[in-house]
C-alpha cells in the first residue's frame, strides 16, 4: 500500500490525504484514461484568459482543498463550487432549493442517499452564509454540527465528495451548463427525461 498526496500547480501542500491500495491502481488507471482525454485545458492551463463555469467549479475545489484557514472558508468555497455547477446564472431566489434539488437528483443515480445530500448541502449552505457575512460558527453552531457529523470537517469532506464527482459528471457529458440543467429539472416529471440523465450519469459511474 502507499499513500498518495495530490498537487496542483499551486505551491501549497494538500490539507487531505487519501489511502490508495493495490486493488485502486486499475481503476485509477481506467480513470486517468478516461478524464485525460476531456479534461478541459482551463485546469491545468495556468496563462488561459477565458474560464467557463467548470473551471469556476474547479477552482473552487482545488481552493477548498488546497488553502488552509479556517473551516468555515473551505467550506464556503465548496459551496460555491457547488453552485457555479447547478446553479444558473440568471437564478437569484430559492438558491438553496435549487441547487439541493438538483444534486440529489444527480447524486441518486450514483448510490446516494438524497435526503442525506440535502441535509449536508443545507447544513453547508449555512456555513458558507456565516462565512460570506463575515461570522464564523458559534460555540452552540459547532456543537450541533459536531452533533451530526462527530467533527464539522467530515461535513467538509461529504461537500468535496460531492463537488469532485458532480465535476467528472459535468465533463463527460459534453452538455451545456444550462442543457444540463434543464435535464435534471425535467427529470422530475418526464420518465424519458430521466432515462436520458440516468445515462448521461451511467458514463461517470464506470470510473468512479
């Protein structure tokens, strides 16, 4: 077994670490494989100008990920990872709604639980609002989040899951931002609609 430590172009080292075994290496293969060939240059392209909504995403991640500070920081900018992802960008009223909707809709057709995705993404929500007023979490605050996930960093660590696997989803399945969206919205009430995102998401699940 070894233990991998992941980098980015970035000088910091990375705040998390990650076991991976022997029986990991051909899917990591299979997966490198795969991502390689529609990453989009904007990840690794440090001198491109132009960015879209998944570069936004990405960096986002790599911010949570990467940059140590306080927690409530690391999550708010999952969050807004999350949200250059699901959210539109003429949508200003029932933020939250929205993009819980959306992700647990997604997330279902890869084993999660939506109603455990709407809690953390809820509960992660708040936090991000704390941090983007200029609070932080309260003694009381933390101690019901620590109520429901032992430590509010396992609820950091649910928000980068999520952020990494919506991300991979987005990438291979070479749809507009918007498109997308619609998809999953109309999902809700039209069968054939959910068969077409339930395939979309099927592409994503094979190297996950």
């Amino acid at each position: 077994m070894a233990r991998a430590t992941v980098f980015s172009n970035r000088i910091e080292g990375a705040l998390e670490r990650y076991l991976v075994t022997e029986e990991d290496v051909p899917k990591l293969k299979k997966f490198w494989q795969v991502i390689s060939n529609v990453m989009p240059p904007t990840f690794f392209e440090s001198d491109m100008t132009k960015i879209d909504y998944l570069t936004v995403a990405y960096n986002r991640y790599t911010d949570a990920l990467f940059q140590n500070g306080v927690l409530e920081r690391r999550i708010a900018n999952a969050v807004m990872g999350l949200k250059a992802l699901f959210i539109k960008s003429g949508e200003v009223q029932e933020l939250v709604y929205r993009l819980t909707l959306r992700m647990s809709k997604l997330l279902s057709f890869l084993g999660y639980e939506p109603y455990e995705v709407k809690k953390i993404v809820n509960d992660a929500y708040k936090v991000r609002n704390l941090f983007a007023h200029g609070g932080h979490l309260s003694y009381k605050e933390k101690r019901k989040l620590e109520s429901k996930y032992k430590d509010v960093k396992n609820l950091l660590q649910q928000l980068l899951e999520y952020l990494r696997i919506s991300i991979i989803v987005m990438i291979l399945s070479n749809r507009e931002k918007d498109e997308l969206i619609d998809l999953i919205d109309d999902s809700f009430i039209d069968k054939r609609q959910e068969e077409m995102l339930y395939n979309i998401v099927s592409k994503a699940k094979m190297i996950l």
